[in-house]
C-alpha cells in the first residue's frame, strides 16, 4: 500500500493524485459516480481498490466541503447540565466517529456571542449542537442557517428546527407539590438567571393549583456563594420554612446560609434543589432534587443529529430529522434534606 | 467585493480560482512568495487585494495541510479539574482565533485510549494539549509524534515536550505541615486514584520530616460518593483528629461520613482538600484546600502551544517552546473545615 501523508489512511486527495482527476472530480464521484465520465470512474475505482480508500460518511461530508465535526455551542462550559451534557455528546460522537468541537458562547451577548457563532459557521461544521439552558443564546439560533444540522436541547421551542426537551415545567410543578404536601404553607423559590425560567413558571402554577400565594421569587446568579447571603436572610425569617431552589448549586448555598442563621436542614427548613448534582448526594444532608439525565440529552442530540447529516451527505432534503421534538423527563429524587426518611439502600441505588 | 460561499470570509480556495491558479499554488506563495513565478506572485497578488483576503496564521497552517484546531485530549471531562482547565484553554484559543476539539481518552486505557489518540492525530491538529491528571494517560505521549505541537498539563515530567507543571507536591507538603502545626499528633491521607501521586508523597514527605508515622493512605476512586463509607469508617476511630483529602469532593464525601458517624467538622475532626473546587466554600463548613489556578494553566498552555504552531507555520525548527516546563503554584486557602477562624472578609476575597 503506498505510503500517505503522516502515515494516515488514505484521504480523498490522495486517491484523487492516484486516479490522476481532481478533487472536485473525486467530489462529484462520491456525491454520484454516474456524474463523473466512464474513464474517471474506471481511474478513480482502481485508486479506491489500490489505496484501501473506504468512502465513508466522513469522507463524503469533506468532499461536499462540510468539516468533519460536530460543534458544540454553549455558554459557559464549567456549569454542571453543560459539563454533563457535554460528555454525553463527546461519548456518542466519538462512538459514530465525530469529533466534537466547541465553540463558548460569550457570555457578554450581543455581537460578542455572534461572534462565536459566526466563528462556528465559518468552519462549515458538519452538524450544531446548541446547548440552551439560558435565554442567552436564544437569539443564536436565528444565525444558524436551516440548512445546517442543528439540534437545540432545551430552550423555548423553536418549530421549524430537532429540539430536545428537558420538561423542567413538569419537574418543578412535581416538585414543589411535593413539597407543599409533606405539610407546609408555602414554598419559597430562588430562581436560575434566565430572562424565562420554566422552572419558576412550574413552581408558581403548582402554588396556584394549591391555591397558596406565591412569595416574591428571589434573583440569584449561577454563583453559589452568592446564594449563602440569600439563605441567611430565609433563615431570619421563621415563616419561611420550605425552600426550592433552581439548582443544586444554589440550593447548597442556600443550606450553608441556613447553618449561619442557625437554622438546621431538614428539622427548621427543608431545602429541594435541582439537577442532581454530583455532589447533591454527598453533601450534609443529602439533598432532594430532580434528576435531570443531562448525559442521556447529549447522547440523543447527536443521534438526532447524524440523521440530518445523512440527509446533507445523501443529498436529501431536509426530512423530519431536522424538526424532530423529543423530551427527557426529569425524576424526582428524595433525599434527607427534606426531611424524608430515605434508607441507606434506597439511597445507594 | 464577491460572494463566497456561505457568505463566509474568502479561503486560500476562492483566492486560488480568482488567480486563476491551483491551491498547492497558494499554498507554496503563503508559505515562501519567491517559491512562484513573478507571473503568478502578481496574479495572486491581485486576487488578495480583490477578495480583501487576509493570510493570518490559521489559513497559513491550512496551507500546509495542518488542521486548524487546537485538539485537547484527556481522560474523563466531567471532573473539576479537568473542567476549569478546559474552560481556561477554551477562552485563551478563542482569543487567539483557534477552535478547540475534544478528545476523551477512553477509561479502560490501553488500545482503547490509543484508538482515541490515533483518531486525533489522523485529523492533524494544529497543535496538541494533554491534560495528564492521572497516569492513564501518560503512555499518550509516546504516540505524539515530536514533530507535532504539544503542551503537557501536569503529569510526570516529559524531557523533551513543553509542560506545565502544577507543584502538587509542594501543595500537599505544605499543607499536611500547616495540619501538624495546627497541634495534631498524625495527619491521615485519602488518596486520589492515581499510580503516582505527588500529592501522596508530600504528604508522606512532611511528616516524615516532622518525625512522625505515616498511617496507610486509603484508596478511593473520584466518585465522591465513595468516600462517605471512608468517612465513616474514620470517624469510629477516636485517634483520627486530622484528614487529608486528595481532592475536595473526595474531602466532602468523607466529612459527610465523619457526620454519619456523630464526629463534627473542626471541632472533632478536621478535614482539608485539594483544589478548591466551587463549592468548597458554599461548604459547610466551607473547606480548608489548594486552589490550583487550573483555568490559568489552560490558558498558559495554549499561549505555549501557539509558539509551537508558529515554528511550524514558519518552518522554522522545533525550538525552545517545544521543551518549555514551567511551573503553576499552588495556593493554600484556610477555612472553617480545619478550625481556623477566618473572617467574613476574608473569606469573601
């Protein structure tokens, strides 16, 4: 087998030099042999048999000018959903043979964040994913042309494009009805930062349900130590005595503030967090949130996703792939900070 | 100025066409313009000027058939530490106008992780950084070729490739002597999962230079969740006064045992970590660590890996930025987890 470049499987180019056609030639052979002459396609089949070339989905996406990887556009990448639902991605792609790039969106908005995008697009990535979890990157899609594989997960829907839905109205409605009946008056809620949040949208229906007044949500950032001074003030007000927080994050901040107001979790307050957090089952008292299978979203996006690009490779138009609407239910998951019982197996599994 | 496709900036390609020349062409005037004919060098000359066509690094490295991405390999990404440098890699590339690619070592090691190696080398990286915080991934190195930009983050010392060294022995040295002196008899060591632990060796180190015997160090996985058994197991024995955690979620999964067991956090036992993740100081009680500058670290070693590139993209020959090692210190950060009194001020700095 002749030597390639870098001793690397053969690429398009060098069965082109082999064949003695160019590279659009070649292109067009892969894209549909009966576009290229009779000659060429005799050439360019002995090239393949010489080489050991395999056109792979790959090496077709690379003769129609589309970069061989799936990028991954996110706000900042250090928070927990991102981290998981990031590794998801990386897990699948890799198993299918993508590899993923990332593109951080700048959480300054505006022209910043477009800038990324743009920086994205301008590398014909074969496929987008777009990790929603903040209405920051909402205006993202918009610059995303439709003819582009895009899966969205999370977000407010978007009808015309694949989105993957984390039902996190259901999961704090479920929540906070959970809350209301272990039997106290109210709960109070400590938002996420986003412009539209489900989760309050859930917590706020589910007090309304119960007809109990909702308390005035209180405004944090995705910064937990911000959240110790929120709790401290929960916990100087003594009819407060039910917490949801809109992640676990802040919800181990809140517990922290509690602890220096003197107030103990479960027995003064019970606290409720969500994501389900890593640590969410270490800390002290463990604590009850919902599961949010972030690795599961990551996972499905991408197979949602290499369906588009097979419609890009194959040159078929867009099909319903590209306005598929999944949804990953969340789990309510009870732990000791709400004061629940819960044994040591049940706890384990 | 004309349209190129996708609307995007003109590429080496679209300059070619309107030179009316072949892209090795391009890429032979980009990299050396006394290497074409006087004819040529005019033509593309003109086709710049039109297409406002700007010959930066990247489409100089494309020219010379190197990808434009910076790949980073490492073992599993959700990890804290892993995730902040990453993040700091990210926000320095992107600065400098590099997309980063992903490429997790797989955990089984071996074949497995080398068939991720290989997928990244076939896709010829501009450049290379490998986050090397544990010993699976350090046969990796073997298989980069040294003609391809590397940095190291962290890992055993590499002669002859650019390294950032993170100083984890000094770290844990001085924190195990800053728990002696804090007047306990031994201090005991939970240990990170890892063949060679630097960490483990200070530790060892100090007190043995203190005169006293080192209990056996227990292993642990990274899965916090595990230390709370250890925790546990630790706080039944009334002569344990002092905990060294190999890193924080492993020092929180034990404090949480330690609460099983009855024993509280400093006043029974105290409890230090290494990293400073997040949350260590929503903690409570927030926690005694090293923070470790990973995002600085990231960022540093993309600035050393362009320098690598730069030789390349210049054919210039593998110089001193190919065998750099510098060093990211730790820092000791005292909290309430080892009895420390710290002030609200402090702490908030």
């Amino acid at each position: 087998m002749p030597r390639t470049k870098r001793g690397t499987a053969p690429s398009i180019r060098d069965v082109a030099a082999v064949a003695n056609v160019s590279v659009p030639t070649m292109s067009r052979y892969l894209k549909d042999p009966s576009r290229v002459s009779e000659k060429k396609r005799t050439a360019i089949a002995a090239a393949i048999e010489k080489l050991n070339y395999r056109p792979n989905p790959i090496a077709r996406a690379l003769a129609l000018d589309m970069s061989e990887s799936i990028a991954v556009m996110s706000a900042d990448t250090r928070l927990y959903g991102r981290t998981q639902t990031f590794y998801g991605i990386e897990r699948k792609a890799q198993e299918i043979g993508y590899p993923t790039t990332i593109y951080v969106l700048d959480s300054r908005g505006g022209d910043w964040m477009l800038g990324s995008v743009r920086s994205c697009l301008d590398r014909s990535p074969a496929g987008v994913i777009l990790i929603d979890y903040d209405r920051l990157t909402d205006s993202v899609v918009s610059h995303i042309p439709s003819t582009t594989p895009l899966v969205i997960i999370g977000g407010p829907r978007h009808e015309d494009r694949a989105q993957i839905h984390l039902c996190e109205y259901d999961s704090a409605y479920a929540m906070t009805k959970h809350l209301l009946a272990l039997g106290h008056a109210t709960v109070h809620y400590v938002a996420v930062p986003s412009d539209v949040d489900a989760r309050e949208d859930g917590w706020r229906m589910a007090l309304s349900d119960a007809h109990v007044p909702a308390p005035a949500p209180i405004a944090t950032t995705w910064d937990a130590e911000k959240a110790i001074a929120i709790g401290r003030q929960l916990g100087e007000d003594d009819s407060v005595t039910a917490i949801f927080a809109g992640n676990d994050e802040i919800a181990m901040g809140v517990m922290r503030g509690l602890a220096l107001a003197g107030k103990r979790v479960p027995d003064d307050v019970i606290v409720a967090g969500f994501d389900d957090h890593t640590l969410s089952r270490v800390w002290n008292p463990p604590l009850t949130t919902i599961r949010q299978h972030f690795d599961e979203a990551g996972e499905h996006a991408v197979t949602m996703l290499k369906q588009q690009i097979d419609d890009v490779v194959n040159n078929r138009p867009r099909g319903e792939a590209w306005t598929m609407f999944d949804k990953i239910t969340g789990e309510l998951v009870q732990r000791e900070s709400t004061g629940e019982r819960v044994s040591a197996a049940a706890e384990e599994r």
